[in-house]
C-alpha cells in the first residue's frame, strides 16, 4: 500500500525535515522510526518540502509504502501514537502508485513578524520579534513585485544545481493582526531560504531603508547580496500543498 | 517609590509565582532578581495572585518599592531587558502607598481545553488536551450554576486556613472556537486550584457523567470528593485584575 500523509509540525526541535547521516533530531526521520515501529519493517518517508531547521508545518505531505494492511485511519492513529507532542499527523490517505510529492504545483507559506517592543511571551516560539515599527503599506506594495514569474537567483541563500531558478508566485501578500504581521506567499516551488530572504527584504522596505519598488531591481540582478537578510527560521511555516 | 507592575508570563518553566526558601525557580524570584540588579537594591514584588506551577498569566499584578528615579516607562524596559524570554512586564505605573495588591475586588481566570482527537501541536503548552466528545450545553448550564455566592469548600484542594470559603462569581462561561473550548470565570477570589476542580467538574458534566444541575449539590456538601478532579495546570491563564 502507498500513503499520502498530511504533516504539522513544531520545526524547533529539529534539524530540518530531511532525514541526516548524522543521528541528529529530523522530523523525517523520527516518523520513519515511529511509522517503522508500527509496521513492523523499515519505512521511507519522502517529503514534498525540505523545511529548515527550526521551520514549522501545518500541511507537509509525504508519501509512504507499506506492507502492512491496517486500516488507512487506524494506522494514523497508531503512528500518531508513537511520536513526540511537536509531530502530528493529520491524514493519511491510500494514493496511487503515479502519485509523485516532488511535482507540487502549488505550495503556501506564512511568516509571523511580532512588530511591538514588547515581548511576544506565548508566541515566542513562532514569530520574529523585530520591534522597530514598519510601514505596512510599502511592504504590501513590495509584495506585489513579487506577483508572475521570476528568476528568483538574488534570494536564494546558494548557488543552486537546480535546472531553473525561475518560480513563479500566484500569492504574495501581507496583513496585520494586532501586533502581529502576517506575510503570506502561494508559488509553483521556492528556492533554498526564498522565503525568508523575501522577508527580510520586505523588512527593509517597511522600516524604510529600501523603497518599496525595490524588487525588481533586485530581481534583476541575481544577486544574493542585492536582497535583504534572511528572516530567522522560526516565524515560518509551511501551510499546505497543491498537487 | 512604589510601583504597581502589570505582569505576563509562560508558567512552564516555574514552580509557580511565589518565591520558595529552596531555589527553585519561581516567577516572583525572577522578577525580583531582575529588578534588584537594575535598582542596584534588594527589592521584593509582592503579587496579587499566587499562581501554581505552569499556570500562566497576562494579567498579574504585583508590587514593588525602589529608591531608584528612573522614569517608570525606562524602569520597565530595563528590568524587561533582564528578564528571561517567558516573562515580560507589561506596564509599570507609579501607585499610592495605600494600594493593596492583597485587597482584589475581581480576578477573571481561562481555561483552554483541546478537543479533538488530534493532538495540539503548536497550542501544546497551553491548552488541555481531552480528546473524548464533549457537549458544550450542558458545560454552558453547569457554568450558569456557579454564578453568585457559594461556600467553594467542595471545589477547594485543601484544608482553607482562610477566615471564609465563601466566594462570589460574577462570570463564568464556557465557548468554542474551532477544537478549543473556552472556560472563562471572574469572581471576588479564588480558592486553591477552585479554577482547575471547577473546569474538571465541568469536563465530567461535558462527557455525559454527571447531569449539568449537579452543581448545587456539590457545592452544599462542602466535600471535595464530590467534585471532579483536577484539570491539568498548562489549560489555566490568569487574565487580568481589578482593585
């Protein structure tokens, strides 16, 4: 049997979703070794979405083959019950041999920037406290230069071996919720770090030091140093996939 | 001058509020260690509610004496600079010598219970997870129940060495928003873990155990034993106080 899996995750105690040679903490690898206990034989866990170490997931999917024949919403239950409180799996799903998780069409990222001087004491954990007011208005403006497609070379955090560095962004957008901003981006696939660096950009232009059309200058120029520093790891997390 | 400070923190990490003669970590000894070294004097902060182990507040209320001038709101954020990630001062305002941090007129406590199979991934350190069904009408007509003034001896933990166990409630109410059940209950004060026996009495009534008028009953037999068991601290925040 093969299984698609819907995955949240609390990213802070990992490093990264990708199963390591080292036997450091992935999310990866402590579902094969949970799903594994179950099944009673050695399980591959291939996710969609690399996430980083300290990333978060509210919808990582990743497919599963298994010779066990326990029923799809039993099994889930059964995993769910051998991993650590900050790993949930949410589905579990029978999917067809052709169904491939490196073929997304359309993944959504939020990331929560915590704009008050004062400390975010409950959500420490999931946002970037960045306390020097920023101008709302200009950073909606920047993400808009980030609507189509680009070659987003100039915010991807390394050279990259991938045929094409071209992504295109259907979504991009921010909005405020009480002392938080809420900067939400749908694309075809992104680059090592994109998200971030596209954060941290949008920082500069909120707090002023860019203009707010500065994106397709650095679009442009391919070049990583053009483009605002990465935003931390934490206030990110990957909401949901398309196939 | 004396200060009346207005105090958030992520109780998890701390055997409650007050300071104990071993030193174990308590929110008041952080609190009062912080401030004594920007004050550069012993100082002591007495708090209104004496939280247990892993409750949370956004609404304490302490106060403390200081021979140190710095203006209130640079005091403020020089002890906050001090102070570990999961405590934070939210105001500090000068007060008369006559305010009493002991004399509350209404304390409003919440309680989130999770309810849902699924486990709460990104919520886990806040809520309580009860995954059976429960039925909010009957917790709702439970809540209307409290209301008014009762002897709370059955919902007390321990022998009161207090003059009275008398206490009166002027809210208390149970809402849902999404898997999250909200508790919520202002009164004159509050008996020891009275909060947490009340949210396990009314959980009982929710899976059907105990009819939803249970509640007069428990509270005239002044017996512990009567009353359902404790729920866990993490669910519990103390919201806000007023003198």
């Amino acid at each position: 049997m093969r299984y698609k899996l819907t995955i949240a995750y609390d990213g802070a105690a990992y490093c990264g979703w990708q199963r390591q040679p080292d036997p450091v903490p992935t999310v990866q690898r402590t579902i094969e070794l949970a799903a594994g206990a179950i099944v009673s034989h050695p399980v591959t866990v291939a996710g969609s979405s690399r996430t980083d170490t300290g990333v978060h997931a509210r919808g990582q999917v990743a497919v599963m083959e298994t010779t066990c024949d326990l029923e799809p919403q039993r099994l889930r239950m059964a995993i769910n019950s051998r991993l650590p409180a900050d790993i949930s799996i949410r589905q579990l799903e029978p999917c067809s041999a052709e169904f491939d998780v490196s073929r997304a069409t359309c993944k959504r990222y939020r990331y929560l920037i915590w704009n008050q001087r004062d400390r975010p004491v409950f959500q420490r954990h999931y946002v970037y406290h960045y306390w020097h007011p920023l101008q709302i208005e200009p950073m909606r403006q920047a993400c808009r230069q980030f609507l189509g497609g680009h070659d987003f070379m100039a915010f991807s955090s390394r050279t990259e071996d991938r045929l094409s560095t071209v992504r295109h962004i259907y979504h991009c957008d921010i909005g405020q919720r009480g002392p938080i901003m809420i900067f939400s981006v749908e694309g075809s696939g992104f680059l090592y770090h994109m998200v971030r660096n596209m954060v941290g950009t949008v920082v500069e232009v909120g707090r002023g030091h860019w203009p707010s059309d500065c994106i397709p200058r650095i679009l442009q120029s391919k070049d990583r140093s053009q483009a605002g520093p990465c935003a931390p790891a934490q206030g990110l997390c990957l909401q949901w996939i398309r196939f």
